[in-house]
C-alpha cells in the first residue's frame, strides 16, 4: 500500500493519498498543515518501525474506511462498507491501544535523554489504563513483561528521522511511504484459523445435530 503525504501550505487542511493494494484509493483527510509532522504520518512511522499489524494503518489495509476518508478511484470490494463496520467493530480496542502506542512514542521523542529507567517509568504511567495483560499487544513491552528498551528506541529515532524528512519537504512537494502488504488487518475468524494452522480459505467443519 502506497501512502502519499503533500506539503500544502501551512494551515491549509492536510490530507495524504492511500493507494491500497486492491486498486482502490481513497484521499484521508488530516488536520491543519505545518512544519510539524502530520498526525497520519506518525502513527504510519510508528506502527511500521514497532510491526504493528493490527493498529490503524492495517486497520486501513484490511478495508476499514473511516469517516475521515472519501473514495477516490477504483472498484471497491463487495459489501466493503460491511466489512469495515465490522472490522472496526471487531478491533476497537486495538484501535484504541494503536493511538496510544503513537502517543507514548512521540512524547518520548521529544526528550533529549532517554535511558531505561525513564522508558519504564513513561511505559507505565502512560499505559496505566491498559491491564497487564494488554500491554505485551502494545508491542512496547517484550513477552516477560518488562519494556522492549531496543525496540523502542529505534521507533524513536524512526519517527524523528521522520521529523526531519518532513521539514525538508518544499511547499508542492510530497513524502511518499510504503505500508507492506504482509501487515494488514483480518477478520477474527480469519486470524484464528492462521493461529490454528489452517489455510485462510478453509472452512470450518460443519457441527454435527
């Protein structure tokens, strides 16, 4: 999937392009333009240095279409407005975890310094709403519980090299970045019979009366 971010003047109301893999493109509209990097792209840098396949940009990938998004060109799938109401419904709370997760790592690359003890420390109060056992989704925290020090710092420094591709973009010019096709949101039942080693076209057998 092909992602385009122009560099409209600023204060002009910002959008970026998404050409999904499926043909289909829609305009996603964003906030106000400025130097600052827009909200869409930081989430898309973020969730793409951390592997995030089920926040908001796979979210998109999968064929949720959000308000926020007016259809462009290309053939959409059957019963697409179906499949994205109930994949949203589906993935709400990843969804909501996704926004957080962008929110951690931006504040962090605000910081001058960054050591371990000050990852924990933000780690944990900024995802105090989530229980334990949902941060390990937030792909913050490694698998014993503990904050993926490593991981995060390298989303860090992704995003604010992002920061400064940004800044260097000409007013008419544009900063195109690629989401993997690999990486892309499934229905639930899908997902569970990838886990259970079945092929995404099989189906379930039928109960028995």
């Amino acid at each position: 999937m092909r992602v385009t971010f122009p560099r409209l003047p600023d204060y002009s109301r910002g959008y970026s392009i998404v050409e999904r893999d499926d043909g289909v493109t829609y305009r996603l509209w964003g906030g106000p333009v400025t130097a600052q990097l827009p909200h869409d792209l930081e989430h898309l840098t973020v969730e793409d240095a951390l592997d995030i396949y089920d926040g908001i940009w796979a979210s998109i990938a999968g064929g949720i279409v959000f308000d926020s998004m007016d259809h462009l060109r290309g053939r959409r799938p059957p019963h697409a407005t179906e499949h994205s109401r109930l994949l949203m419904k589906a993935h709400g709370p990843d969804l909501s975890r996704a926004e957080l997760v962008g929110g951690l790592i931006a504040r962090l690359a605000e910081r001058d310094r960054l050591d371990a003890a000050t990852l924990r420390r933000f780690s944990t109060t900024w995802f105090s709403v989530l229980p334990p056992a949902a941060r390990v989704g937030t792909h913050v925290y490694g698998p014993d519980g503990e904050v993926d020090a490593p991981r995060v710092l390298a989303a860090v420094d992704k995003l604010r090299r992002a920061n400064a591709d940004w800044r260097a973009v000409p007013v008419g010019g544009r900063l195109v970045r690629e989401w993997p096709p690999y990486r892309r949101l499934v229905p639930l039942a899908a997902r569970a019979r990838r886990a259970a080693g079945r092929p995404a076209n099989a189906r379930m057998p039928h109960r028995v009366r």
